[in-house]
C-alpha cells in the first residue's frame, strides 16, 4: 500500500537561516518557522497555539533561503518530514525536521536596506524606453 509524507507549512521565521557547507561542498540551511492559530477554548476564552518545525534546505535552495529569508518573514515551504538520531552527552537524541523541496516567499518586514532609493528628480530616459514607442504592440 502506497503511503504519503508530505509537510506544508506557512509561518514566520523565528530566526535567521544558518547556512553551512557539507564535506562534498553542498549547501545546507537551517531555520525554525512558527505556525500559529487561535481559538476559543469552551469557557469562550481565546487561546493562541503556536507549533514550531525545524526546516532544512539543501543545495540551491539552501543559498536562497539564506540570502532572501530574515527572522520574522512570512514563508510558504513544502517537503517531508525525517526524523534522525545524534548523540549528545552520551545519550542518544532525536530530532524531527522538514526536509524542504519548495520555498515561497510571503513577505516580511521592511528593513532600513531593503527601502527604496529616493526616485531621482531629473533623469534621462534609458535605450530600453526610447525604443518602446517603435514597438508595433
């Protein structure tokens, strides 16, 4: 019987990828996204639940997340999740991770750098919009 892993999660950064090199020179990115929700609990009392997932990019889409991605950026990811093992302090360890295939960008906070420069008061026209005019469409 055929079975299915998939994870699709939509949330904010709560911090900054980590990108790091394996032995074979391939990219890899670490960050935590929060998905969060809100309800009414049966007293009518409002109760927001956050869940938090460890994700992983490799390669590329690696590079991408750590140049594009900042803590408290809304993000779309697809993957699957894998669980690994790792010893530490002699014990052994477990940590469930979403190994991502697919990653949006959804916005973020507007940052001193990422403003836009101040629109020239007087500019010449670029080649590109001079010959616009002559375009038959």
């Amino acid at each position: 019987m055929p079975s299915v892993n998939k994870a699709i999660i939509m949330g904010h950064l709560g911090k900054d990828p980590v990108l790091r090199s394996m032995p074979d020179g391939k990219s890899v990115a670490n960050f935590s996204i929060a998905a969060s929700e809100s309800y009414k609990n049966k007293d009518g009392e409002k109760v927001d639940k956050t869940e938090w997932f460890n994700i992983v990019a490799f390669a590329r889409l690696a590079d991408i997340c750590a140049e594009y991605l900042h803590k408290g950026d809304l993000a779309y990811v697809e993957g699957k999740f894998q669980t690994r093992k790792y010893e530490k302090d002699g014990q052994d360890r477990y940590i469930t991770e979403v190994i991502i295939h697919e990653m949006r960008m959804l916005g973020g906070k507007v940052r001193k750098a990422d403003a836009p420069a101040p629109t020239p008061v007087k500019s010449s026209p670029s080649k590109a919009e001079e010959m616009e005019d002559d375009l038959p469409f």
